[in-house]
C-alpha cells in the first residue's frame, strides 16, 4: 500500500509544480502592482497604492467598468434565457434534437479570434454581409456603422459573444432538463398548465444548479473577454468598447506602465474571485452531502 502511495505523489509532483507556478505568479503580480516599475527595466521602489489610486482616478478606468458591466448584463441574461427556453423545445422535439444542438454547439469550437474576424466583416458598414442584405431589400444603411459607431459598437460585440455562447447554455439546460422526473411535467399538463406555465413554473425552479453554472461561466468569460475587442474595434471608437482586460494590455505593453497593468489584472483578479466563489461554495456543500 505504502508503494502505491509513493507512486500517486510522484504522479502528483508536475501538477503541484504547475499549481505553484500559477499562484508565484499571482504574488508576483501583487508584488509589481505595488511598485513602480516603468519600461523594460525593473524598478522594484515601493510605491503602496499609487497605482490603484491612479486607475481608480481614471475616467478612462471607469468606462472600461462600465464596459464590463453592460457584457454583464446585456450578454448573460440573453444567452441564459433563449439558451434555457430552446433546451426546453429541443427536449420535446423528438429526433430533430441531436442535430439541432449539434448546430448551435458549433460556434463554441471557434476561437474568438475566428468570431470576431467572422462578425467584423458581417458588420463592416460598406461590404459586410448585413448592410448588402439590407441594401439588397431597399433599406437605407447610410446611418447603420455598426461597429463603427460609438454608440452601437459594444452592443454589436455582445451579439458576437451571445451568438458563440448560446449553444453552451443550451447543452447545460438541455442536460438539466432531462435530469427533471417525467411524471413532474406530465402531472402539470395533466392539471391544465400551459406550456410557458410548465416552462416557467415547474422546469425552471428544478434546474436551478444549470442557472448557476452558466451565469458563472458566463459571467467570468464576461471579466475576462479580450479577443474579441481586440480583433473587432480594437476599444474604439475611442475608448467606447474598452474593457478591463485590453485596457491591462494596453496598459503593460503599450505604454510599458507595468505597475499600473499589474494593478489592473489585480482588479480583474478581484472580480473573478467574486464570480467564482459563491459557485465553489455552492458545489461543495453539494458534494458533502452528497
């Protein structure tokens, strides 16, 4: 038995390892927020809070905020809700189920990079796909820039997401929903209920541990989106479409501000930590009683 033991820590050593790498990272990363390193030469002066005073001072830092907040709110309650109500009429599909998933489930095998190039183009005032097939139908695209405007930029972006994400959610309700006992539904039918009321009211409060997974899923991709940002509009026009994580990188490598770029993924660490551990929390008391 004491072999054995042996061999499973030996097993253990390169994840360790790497787990250990991971959070010298994060202590580094505190450790630099905190001084004033500047350019390519490391400057280890401490300086305390400066920089986060500074991001925090930042109208700039603000917009970004914002930013992330409206991928929040505009990207996690779409994708959660149409993903939940099409699991439920794919579940009572039939065998148009298997293929049909499959579809939406595509999206999720592309990179951001691919989508963002993908919808950059479908957006693009002039040639894209969506202004032809308006034009094509007689509507007048001069006012519709899309992605070229300040106001609609990020709102365009956030369909570029949705559109992704929807198949996740999708696959997590549908497998929730076939976890709900038969007789349950057929019992509501039975008594009357329509089917937004046995959507609503009966499946709905019954997959409440899919909600969570998705909106926490959801909401870390939100804290964490760069990709498409960068390879859409590059935060503009202007700063309009700016979130935390570009803004780290522009930051860091444009600017070679590191201290204030390690300051900014101290943020996006802070929010993440925020969104995930109310779900660990959730998982493991359900694992103990189970």
């Amino acid at each position: 038995m004491r072999y054995y033991r042996t061999q499973g820590l030996l097993f253990l050593i390169p994840i360790v390892i790497i787990i250990g790498i991971f959070y010298g990272m994060i202590v580094w990363d505190f450790v630099v927020a905190f001084t004033g390193w500047q350019g390519l030469q490391a400057t280890w002066k401490f300086v305390g809070g400066y920089h986060f005073i500074r991001l925090f001072s930042s109208t700039r830092f603000w917009v970004n905020i914002g930013n992330n907040l409206r991928w929040l709110v505009f990207f996690i309650v779409p994708t959660v809700l149409v993903g939940f109500i099409l699991a439920y009429f794919l579940h009572n599909l039939g065998r148009g189920e298997k293929i049909l998933w499959q579809i939406f489930l595509f999206p999720m095998a592309l990179s951001f990079i691919i989508t963002g190039v993908l919808w950059a183009w479908m957006y693009d005032p002039s040639s894209g796909l969506i202004n032809s097939l308006l034009r094509a139908i007689g509507v007048n695209t001069s006012q519709l820039g899309w992605i070229a405007l300040p106001s609609s930029a990020i709102y365009c972006m956030i369909i570029a997401g949705f559109w992704q994400y929807l198949g996740f959610a999708l696959v997590i309700y549908l497998g929730a929903i076939k976890g709900i006992p038969y007789e349950m539904v057929e019992a509501a039918k039975v008594d009357g209920a329509s089917h937004f009321t046995v959507l609503f009211r009966v499946i709905f409060p019954n997959v409440g541990h899919a909600t969570l997974i998705c909106t926490t899923m959801l909401a870390i991709t939100t804290v964490k989106v760069f990709d498409l940002v960068w390879v859409m509009t590059r935060g503009g026009p202007g700063v309009s479409t700016e979130v935390l994580p570009y803004l780290m990188y522009r930051l860091t490598f444009d600017s070679r501000d590191i201290g204030m770029g390690a300051a900014t993924s101290i943020v996006i660490l802070a929010l993440s930590a925020i969104m995930v551990i109310p779900y660990s929390l959730w998982a493991l008391k359900k694992w103990v009683r189970v």
